[in-house]
C-alpha cells in the first residue's frame, strides 16, 4: 500500500513538473504539449492508438518468448559442451560489437514490412542479455553440489538437468527482467525503419504531421506498456525461478 | 499441540536390545539391512560385499605438505572414527577415498580390499547438508535416484523419513527447516544411497544431545556390514560407535582402543565413559602441543 502511495505520488509530481515546464516556459503545442492536451489526445484518439499498441505488444511478447526460449537453450547448450563454447561464445561477444540498431535497415530488407522483422529485431537485442546471464549462473553452479552428484554417480546430462539449471533459474530469471525492458526497444526500432503499423510507426508519423500530442500519447502507452511488461516478468520470475523455486520438481 | 521435534523412534534402550539380537530391522521390511543379505542376482559392483580400505601415502596442497605421509586400514564392514583438530585434513581424505581430489593431490595409494575401483561404491555425507534449496525434503532424499535415472522409490524414502523424525516435514522446502533437521534430511539422503562404503564428516554435529544418540543408533543399525568411516569432533561419539578409532595429528595418525562391547554402546556405560575420557585428555594434549608451536 505504501509502494502504492508512493509510486502514485511520484507520477502526480512528474505531471506537475510536466505542466510547470509547458506554463512557465511558454512552449507552443507543437514543441511540448501539456498533460492535459496529452490527456485529451490519448482519449480521442483511444481507437486508433489501441490499434497500433497491439501490433507492438503482440511484437514485443512472441520476440520475448522466443527469445526467451532461443538464448535458453542456446546457455544450456554451451554450458554442456566445450566444444561450442570455443566456437561460439568468441561469435557471440562479437556480435555484441554490432549495433543492433544498425542490422534493423537489413533485417527489414530481408524479412520485410510485416511484424516478423520486428519480432526478430526484439529478440536479437534480447538475445544476448539472457543467454549471457542465464550461462554465467550455469558455469557458476556451487561446487560441492556437483561433488555430491559425482558422488552418487551421476550422469553430466542428470546433473545439468537436475541441478545446474535449477540452481542457475534465478540468473535466467535477471537475464529476462533485462528483456523485458529491451524488447520493447527492439520493437520500437524494427517499425522506424519500415512498417505500416505498431506505435513505433504511429509516432514517427505523428511526428511528420507535428502532431506531437499524438506521439506523446502512443509514448505513453508504449511506457505504461513496458512497465507492466517488466512488472508481469519480475512476478512471473518470483514466483517460479527466484530462490526456492519448485520447477525442477515437475521435471 | 503436538511436540514438534517428537520422533516416531524407540527408546535407547529398545534400540540396544533390538540391535543384540538378530531380529531383522522393522523398518526396511524389504530392505535387508546389510548389503550381504541381498539376493546375489542383485549384486552388480555397487553391491558387493563391503571392503576395507587401504590408504598410504601425503597429500599436498599447491606444493606444501598437507598431511602424511600415513598408513592406514579402515576395516570391512566396521566403523571407524576419525578424529583430530580441526584443519588438519579430516575432510580432504574423506574426499580423496571419495574420489574428489580435486585441488589436493595425493601421492600414494588407495586401495579397496577386493581391487575393485571405488567410484561407484561409496556414499558421502558432507560437512555442510548441501540441501537443494529447490526440492522439498522428499525430493531431496531422492536425488540420487534422480541423478542415477533410477526410479525414485517415494515408499522407501517416506520410511527413512520416519526414522529420522522428519514425517511431518517431508513436503516443506530446506528453508522452513531448523539446522538440525536441515542434518538429519541429508542423512536420510545418506542412508538411502545405499553403498557399501559410508563417509560421514560430522553427521551429528547440529543434533541436541537426544536427537544425536538416537540418530547414532539408527545409523549404526541402518549401515551395519558396510564399512563406515565418519569423522568426528565428539569423543564421546567416537566412544558410543567406533569398532576402531584413529586420530590425526600433523604427524600422521595414530589408532585408540575402542571399548570392548559391541557398538553402539550406552551412553552411561562404565567403559564407554571412560574411553570418552581418555580420548579427550588425548585431543586436549595434541590441540596443546598445537598452541605451543
Ligand atoms: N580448497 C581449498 N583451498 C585451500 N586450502 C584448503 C582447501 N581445502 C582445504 N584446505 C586446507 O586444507 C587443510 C585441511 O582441511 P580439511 O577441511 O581437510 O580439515 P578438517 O580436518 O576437515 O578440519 P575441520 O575439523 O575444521 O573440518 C586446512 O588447513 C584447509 O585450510
Ligand atoms: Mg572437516
């Protein structure tokens, strides 16, 4: 209740200090306008917005899961084998070089206009973060918890599955905490460089018409967005991969 | 309110008496509780009967002499009590016979009676419980299993459970557990690996004193026949279980006559005391000798 109270009091301080740079600088409408035009904009044009935000969120949500999935496996994966890590990981700390911003020009080139170039550019820019974190957790598996598994005779394969992975779903559980504030970014990019549709694209345009009210309306769903997005991760990580966390039971 | 620490054992007593005549253990009805007793189609190499152990030679620690060089026998099927101060590398040679020598190496030999390779044979217990903060107390017992792609037996492990006094517990998490419940899962877990080999460095350590002497009765008659090595700071432990006490010092280790009768001995036997007594005025003069250095 508190956090509540706290949370709310800070978004009232933030609109009045919004509101106070509008009046006390005297901005035109066009440059910056006031939350309560913004306010005005985002009910007005709710249809329309809401149109464009699914788009976005169904982006945004399969490149989470997917690249959930992808860098997953892919940390399991070099985790088991040595061989993949000498030829990979080099590849991948690579990558990490490249703007992931630059590859959007390509990748809309090569997947086209539609919401698959987006989902790939959400899930490149998070690809990385997971398969990192949730690799890091996975090398680093306490040692006398793998002396124990040698003890009782245990096969690598039994021992990934049934201690170094759960052991390390809390570091998968950072890596996707970090996604779910970046694909969102990745989205966003993938429509600036070629859609027709998403918030992305609906922004740029109300930017090109000085219809700055409108972008700021589609910002702001696109921020509550994320922090629901981030929110929603975080509970879901609590609840399943932090600390005392039953799923290898299941397993 | 029930009792909440109440454990569904017999008395000491009860549990002397039982462990004098051949009546088989009640609680593994079909669980011989020696390995000999096993039906010979059942004996691969994880069943045979248990050996002694042959250890000789030092173990070094990045260059420096960390103990040794020792000789020593640890006899089949008997348990033996390792005691000593702390440091001077009780649990490096449980490791070592438990094959993970992983940062000391060891010159010398360590040999199984029957030349058979340990891997495989031996089950540890390690100083700290190494509870997977994930499973429940019950998955936890039946991690081995687990990791052997066995199926796990929840039956056995229910019974284990019981006799460790942790049947109401067995679905909380190692977090909701007291330290000394926390110790007797992971000797549950223990006692279900079911090796002829038996390594145990300090298993009682974070018992009160009733819980401890019921869990010594209970672990000498679960892991009877199988050659037991335990490490331990209590002579009076060493004094209740040891068929052969050893102590280390930097010198090297030396052996301590256990008490004639037959472990687990009462704990206000006349000789057991006395045992208790010589051995601590033994350790209290090598912890000396390490002051006055
Ligand atoms: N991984 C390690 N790195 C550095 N030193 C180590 C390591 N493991 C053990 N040692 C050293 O080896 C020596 C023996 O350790 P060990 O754990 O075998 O002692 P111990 O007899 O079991 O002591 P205690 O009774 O306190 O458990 C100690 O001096 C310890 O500092
Ligand atoms: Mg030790």
């Amino acid at each position: 209740m508190k956090k509540a109270a706290s949370l709310f009091a800070s978004a009232l301080f933030a609109v009045l200090l919004w509101q106070a740079v509008v009046t006390l600088g005297a901005l035109p409408r066009f440059i910056l306008p006031g939350p309560v035009l913004v306010a005005e904009t985002l009910w007005k044009s709710r249809a329309l917005i809401a149109e464009h935000a699914v788009i976005t969120i169904a982006e945004v949500l399969i490149g989470l899961m997917l690249g959930a999935l992808l860098g997953g496996l892919s940390a399991i994966g070099l985790a088991t084998s040595p061989v993949a890590r000498t030829l990979i990981r080099p590849m991948m700390v690579f990558s990490q070089a490249i703007p992931v911003f630059a590859l959007a020009p390509v990748l809309t080139l090569w997947l086209g206009y539609g919401l698959s170039s987006k989902i790939f550019m959400a899930l490149l820019i998070i690809y990385f973060p997971v398969t990192s974190a949730f690799f890091d957790a996975l090398m680093r598996t306490p040692a006398p918890w793998l002396d124990l598994a040698r003890v009782m005779g245990a096969h690598p394969r039994r021992i990934m599955w049934h201690i170094r992975v759960p052991a390390a779903l809390p570091g998968f559980a950072s890596g996707l905490r970090l996604a779910a504030v970046y694909a969102p970014i990745g989205a966003i990019i993938g429509e600036w460089v070629g859609a027709s549709k998403g918030l992305g694209y609906l922004m740029l345009l109300a930017n090109g018409r000085a219809k700055i009210d409108l972008m700021f309306a589609s910002l702001i769903v696109l921020a509550i967005f994320t922090l629901l997005l981030h929110a929603g991760v975080d509970r879901f990580c609590r609840h399943y991969l932090d600390g005392k966390s039953r799923t290898a039971k299941a397993i | 309110m029930p009792t909440r620490h109440a454990l569904p054992l017999q008395s000491y007593d009860n549990a002397r008496k039982r462990h004098g005549n051949t009546t088989p253990a009640t609680l593994f009805d079909d669980l011989p509780v020696s390995a000999f007793h096993r039906p010979a189609q059942d004996w691969g190499i994880y069943m045979t009967p248990a050996p002694s152990l042959l250890i000789s030679g030092s173990a070094w620690f990045d260059g420096t002499l960390l103990f040794g060089p020792l000789q020593l026998t640890i006899g089949a099927g008997k348990w033996t009590c390792l005691l000593g101060p702390s440091g001077v590398g009780k649990t490096t040679l449980l490791r070592l016979v438990a094959g993970l020598d992983a940062v000391t190496r060891f010159d010398g030999h360590l040999n199984a009676s029957d030349d058979l390779p340990l891997a495989g044979r031996t089950a540890l217990m390690a100083q700290s419980d190494l509870l997977m903060p994930w499973l429940n107390v019950t998955d936890n017992v039946l991690l081995g299993a687990r990791l052997r792609g066995k199926t796990p037996d929840h039956a056995r492990a229910a019974r284990v459970l019981g006799r460790v006094g942790l049947s109401d517990h067995t679905r909380k998490t190692p977090d909701a557990l007291s330290g000394g419940q926390r110790q007797r899962v992971a000797l549950a877990r223990t006692l279900m690996e079911d090796r002829p080999i038996v390594l145990l460095d300090e298993p009682f350590s974070a018992l009160d004193a009733r819980t401890r002497s019921q869990m010594q009765d209970l672990t000498v008659e679960l892991l009877s026949g199988r050659t037991v090595l335990m490490v331990t700071h209590d002579p009076a432990e060493a004094a209740r279980l040891a068929d052969t006490i050893l102590i280390m010092t930097e010198t090297g280790i030396s052996s301590f006559p256990p008490p004639p009768s037959p472990a687990p001995r009462a704990v206000d036997d006349g000789e057991t005391l006395k045992t208790q007594g010589q051995l601590l005025a033994l350790l209290r003069q090598t912890t000396q000798q390490d002051e006055s250095v």
